[in-house]
C-alpha cells in the first residue's frame, strides 16, 4: 500500500507539466465516475451503467483479490471483455465531440502494476471499442482524472514510463524507477504514445536533474574506477552503477533524449569521462540505453 501511495504522490507532483499544458478542464466534461474498487464485496458480480449506453459487468475472482473480469456491453451487445488483477476506477470524459471511458487496473504484485484501458466509438454514431492500454507502471493506479491534460487542443494521458527499473541497480535502490513520464494522445481512433508536444517538460525534468548532480558532486569524495562496478552476476546487465552520481548522469540523458536534444549523448560522455577514472562501459551502457529505448515509442 506505501508503494503505491508513493507513486500517488509522485504522479500529484509531476503533473505539474510547464506552461503551454494544463489540466482536462475547459474541453473535457466528466459524464461517468465510478470506484470499482468496492462494488464487488460480498457478492460474486455486478452490472454497473457507466454513463452512455455502456453497462460493466463486474465478476470475482474464483479465489484471492486478484483476477476480475469486466464484459463491456452496449445495445445488448458484447463490446470487449478485460481480466486482469484488480479494477479500481471507471471514468467516463468527453473532448468535444468524442467520449472515451478509461478503465483502471491493479495487476497486483510487489512492483506492479498500474495499467489503463481505454474504450470509445471511432466517430458519431459508431459502436464502442477497445482503443488500446497502457504499458503499465510500478505501483497501482493512479487517480485518472489528474492524469488527463490537454496540450495544444489535443487531450492526453500522462502515464510512467517503467522500462528503466532495475536498471543496473536493485529496486530498493534505484532512482530511475517509474520515469520519464509518458504520454498517450486520445483520439477516437485509438491511443498512441506522443511526447513531442512535451520537449519542454523533459527540459525542465533535465535541468532538475542537473541541480541534484550538482549536490550529490559537493557531497562526492574521490571517483570509483568506472560508471558501473560488480553486481549480482557475471553478465553486463548484472552489474551495478557504482554510486548515485551514475544514475542520475543516466537519468538526465533519457530526460535529453525524450525532449530529442542533440546534447544527450555528448554530455553523457563527457560527464563519465571526467567524473570517474575510466570510460569503462561507456559504450555497452549507450548501447543497452538506446536498445531500451527502442523497444516501446518515446
């Protein structure tokens, strides 16, 4: 429960996303809100109406907390069905002509997961469908309603970002869990990761970044041999960073490398090379950075 309620409070701070973004107010109208997170005690399942002709049907799981399903209906008809872990919030919006219903869910798990699905027709008059969930951060979900922004007419949805946990460090001791933050453009047709509209947040995640190097440098006495050191095993994902100062070296270039500055990587290696004795690992650490990146958009 502490963990998540960590990230609560991480996600209330982060929103906060610079001077051209404010939250889904003006355009976005909220017609549904429901807490799924007590409908289904003492009982096997419930029908819920989430506003617009969408009916929920909630069923338990056979045994534990986890393993709900939700059958999404309308018209009479069967439009999706989601199972997951837990579900906790249902919340229907409109933006403009377009409405959408973002269902929240708890996977469950010590570091895992908050996941959001999103259902909405693809125009006037057209049927609902699934458009599409999130990829899931560490911790439960968080409230959905101040995860919607709108940023230059367009509505999205600020997620995090959790490809870097356990990033050559345990969980307990990284500083690069649940970052940057992510975000998906609602649009009728479906969801999709775009953090170009976001260059200025990541900038300014970067230059926050730059002032905690700078005090963990005051504090610094003397410079370990390489970025990374021995780990847990004998492969190169095995090893650890050798102090935070290599961390947070890594965290502000992400922060660059979402906000597509060119700086990135030659800052990056002109920081290892003058703070520590070596460039050891430099290069597979820009190699594995990149192929993470790669793996999902940013």
């Amino acid at each position: 429960m502490l963990v998540r309620l960590s990230w609560l409070a991480l996600l209330l701070a982060l929103l906060g996303l610079g001077s051209t973004s404010s939250p889904a107010q003006e355009k976005v109208h909220v017609f549904s809100g429901i807490d799924l997170s007590e409908r289904l005690e003492g009982k096997k399942d419930a029908v819920i109406d989430a506003g617009k002709g969408l009916s929920l049907h909630v069923t338990a799981p056979v045994q534990g907390p986890f393993g709900e399903k939700i059958v999404l209906e309308a018209k009479g008809k069967r439009i999706a069905e989601i199972e997951g872990g837990k579900f906790e919030e249902c919340l229907g919006v409109t933006d403009g002509a377009a409405h959408y219903w973002i269902i929240s869910e708890y996977s469950g798990g010590a570091h895992c997961c908050g996941v959001y699905h999103f259902f909405g027709p693809s125009g006037s008059g057209k049927p609902i469908r699934n458009l599409g969930k999130t990829e899931g951060h560490n911790g439960g979900p968080l409230p959905i309603r101040q995860a919607l922004v709108e940023r230059g007419g367009a509505l999205f949805f600020t997620d995090l970002d959790n490809r870097f946990n356990y990033f050559h460090s345990s969980h307990a001791g990284s500083m690069l869990v649940n970052f940057p933050e992510r975000h998906y453009h609602l649009s009728p047709v479906g969801i999709r990761v775009n953090n170009l509209p976001f260059k200025d947040v990541y900038l300014e995640r970067a230059e926050a970044t730059q002032k905690e190097i700078q005090e963990v440098l005051k504090k610094r006495r003397g410079q370990p041999a390489a970025i990374l050191k021995s780990g847990y095993g004998s492969r190169f994902e095995d090893l650890n960073f050798s102090d935070d100062l290599g961390q947070l070296l890594v965290k502000r270039t992400v922060y660059l490398l979402y906000a597509r500055d060119q700086t990135a990587w030659p800052t990056f290696s002109r920081a290892v090379a003058q703070y520590y004795k070596s460039t050891k690992y430099l290069p597979q650490l820009k190699a594995e950075i990149m192929e993470k990146l790669k793996r999902l958009p940013y």
